[in-house]
C-alpha cells in the first residue's frame, strides 16, 4: 500500500510539473539542471512536450541532435547530454 500510494504522489507532482511548464512558472532548463527527485524517472521526451512551442516533432528533432534516445529518463542523463540539451533549449 505504500507503494502504490508513493507512485501516486509522484504522479501527482509529476502532473502539476508538466503544469507549471505549460503555464510558464517553471522552466525546463532549470528542471534539467536540477531535477527534483520525483521527476528523475520521468522521460526527457514527455517533459520537453510539455514545454510551449515544443511539439512531438521538435522534442523528436531535439533529443536526435543532442544524440538523447527519447525514452531517456531525466536521471539518465548524462552531463554531456544534459548540458548539450540545456544550451540547445536556450537558444
């Protein structure tokens, strides 16, 4: 029971997460650079499309350039790719 009541908190946040991205009160790139911890298994993917003007297509292309599969998890990453993703997403 407390598991499944663990995996529905990081649900739970993980939900208000994509969110704020969406409304603009958090910033990908700070997520990126400092993940909370209920977001570490969370796909890169899923939480670039949660981004504005990032649609499947774009994250696709994005994580294809960076040399990031998309179904890397945020925890994954490693500091090449987590940096070579940040400075892309800030251009």
């Amino acid at each position: 029971m407390r598991a499944l009541r663990r995996a529905n908190e990081i649900r739970s946040a993980r939900a208000q997460l994509k969110r704020d991205l969406k409304a603009g009160k958090s910033k990908i790139e700070t997520l990126l650079l400092d993940p909370p911890e209920y977001v570490l298994s969370a796909k890169v993917f899923d939480m670039i499309v949660a981004t504005p003007k990032y649609g499947r297509v774009k994250a696709n292309k994005i994580l294809g350039q960076c040399r990031i599969s998309p179904s890397k998890t945020i925890g994954g990453l490693s500091e090449r790719q987590r940096t070579e993703l940040v400075a892309f997403l800030r251009r």
